[in-house]
C-alpha cells in the first residue's frame, strides 16, 4: 500500500506541480491538455478528498482522475498499454459525455531500495458529479487490480467555444 500511495502521490506532482517531489523519480511529463491543471497547487490537490458537487456559483468541477497500470500485488502491466488506454476508454465512453486521456510514466523507489516504474492514464472529466466518478473509479479499481484511483478534484470555469 505505501508503494501504491508513493506512485500516485508522484504521478500528482508530475502531472499537476511539473515538479517531481522527493523521492520521486524525475517526470518529464506535465499535465497541459486541461491548461487549468497546470496552474494547481499541491494543497488544491490534497482538498480533492473533500470535495462535493458544485453549486453553479461555485463554478464547475473538474476531475483529474489518475489510474496506475500494474498490478497492486504483482506490480507487473495488467494488459499492455494499448490495451490499458482502450479498456479505459470503453468504461469512460459507458459513463461519460467526453474525457481527455494523457499518458504518463510513475516512478518511485520501495522501502526495500528497489526502483519501479508504471505507465500511467491522466484522465480529464468535467460536467459530471463526484458520485459518478467514484462509481466509475470503482470499476477502473476493479478491472485494472488496482488499490485506489487518485481523484484530483478542482473548480474551474468551463465552457464549449464555439465562436461568435
């Protein structure tokens, strides 16, 4: 479990800070497909755990959803990472209007001193609710092997642009 929190905690400060925290491996990856999750802060993201439905005032929520690939026992690819993407991809299209997928890479080292590394989906949800995304985390959880899915959740203004 300390391994699975360690990976999740960097795979956030990779993907959102764009600063690898101690112990963590360098991660040349950032998260710039949503421009908003660029600009979070490691305490936007430790409220995530908090967060509920957003009133209209309040402004939209965002989710942030990160999904490790290895098994939480083995800690060997549950499917390849073709497979991996489009598994996740059919449980989204089920659930959701849209999302957006990145793919990023996890690395952490074991209290034993040994390095892992896990490829990693980043996946963007707005107009939905946080209850759908635990229910759709659940069955991530499920068929990915995994302990948990890191749900990052932060307010934003959202808009389709379609010009004028």
């Amino acid at each position: 479990m300390k391994i699975r929190e360690t990976v999740l905690t960097c795979a956030l400060a990779a993907a959102i800070a764009a600063v690898p925290l101690a112990g963590c491996a360098s991660q040349g990856t950032s998260a710039s497909a949503s421009g908003s999750a660029s600009s979070a802060t490691a305490s936007q993201a430790s409220t995530a755990a908090s967060a509920t439905s957003a009133t209209a005032a309040a402004g939209d929520a965002e989710y942030v959803l990160y999904l490790g690939t290895n098994d939480k026992d083995t800690n060997q690819p549950v499917y390849s990472r073709e497979e991996s993407k489009e598994r996740a991809k059919a449980i989204l299209m089920k659930n959701f209007g849209g999302y957006t997928i990145q793919e990023a890479e996890g690395g952490w080292k074991g209290d034993d001193g040994k390095e892992y590394q896990e490829y990693t989906l980043v996946i963007y949800l707005s107009d939905t609710d946080l209850n759908t995304v635990h229910k759709v985390s659940r069955e991530l959880i499920n068929v990915f092997h995994q302990s948990s899915v890191l749900i990052s959740t932060e307010r934003v203004k959202t808009e389709f642009y379609a010009g004028e």
